[in-house]
C-alpha cells in the first residue's frame, strides 16, 4: 500500500480495488481522493513495528476499536481491546472496508460518544 501512496491517491485506490478485489464506488472513491496522502504513510508505516502490547495498556483515553469479522487483524484487534483499559470492541460483517460503512458503524460510534461524554 506503501507504494501505491507513494505514486498518490489515484494508484491507491486503485491499490485497494486490486489488493482487496472489490470495485469501489464513486461515494468511497471521492471519498479517499481527499485523503492526506503523508497522514496515510505515516499511519501505515506504524504497521512495520512488531507489536503495540508494549503501549496498549498505558493508553489513557477511550478507544473505539471496529473491525471487519473476515480480517486477519480481528484476532489482534480483539486482543488489544482486552488490554486497552478503557476500549470498546465492535466488530462488523466483512472484510476491511466494511469498516468504513456508515450505516454499520454510525450506530456504534453514537452509543460509544454518548457513553464517553457521560463519563
């Protein structure tokens, strides 16, 4: 994905139609044309590192974890939600990019913001 960003937003989301077989629409395709291309290598870069259990205990804020029930990171996901003091687990139908269905997660995100702001 890394070199997909480097040659910019068009090739990475082509990347990820190629990568994940799926044809993304136009709504999710205009979308990810407003990313920040240097946000996005930065935070795939941070998949390089080994692990986060050495941090995940000391995080101090909520933390929403969502997750497609079909990636290999929901076992790992699952897990840092155990070790991350104040995190809620969610977890939707699919693979990665159901995670950034609206209609899945909005419901989740409502209840979690109210509970935080309760809190």
């Amino acid at each position: 994905m890394l070199e997909f960003l480097n040659q910019g937003l068009e090739a990475f989301v082509g990347g990820l139609e190629e990568m994940f077989q799926i044809n993304i629409g136009p709504e999710l395709r205009a979308m990810l044309m407003t990313s920040h291309v240097q946000a996005l290598i930065a935070a795939l870069s941070l998949w390089e590192k080994e692990t986060f259990e050495d941090i995940l205990p000391t995080i101090p804020l909520p933390c929403l974890l969502c997750v497609g029930e079909d990636e290999e990171a929901y076992p790992g996901s699952k897990k840092a939600s155990e070790i991350i003091p104040s995190a809620t687990f969610i977890s939707v139908p699919g693979g990665h990019l159901a995670g950034i269905q609206v209609d899945l997660l909005l419901p989740h995100v409502r209840k979690f913001l109210a509970e935080v702001s309760r809190a």
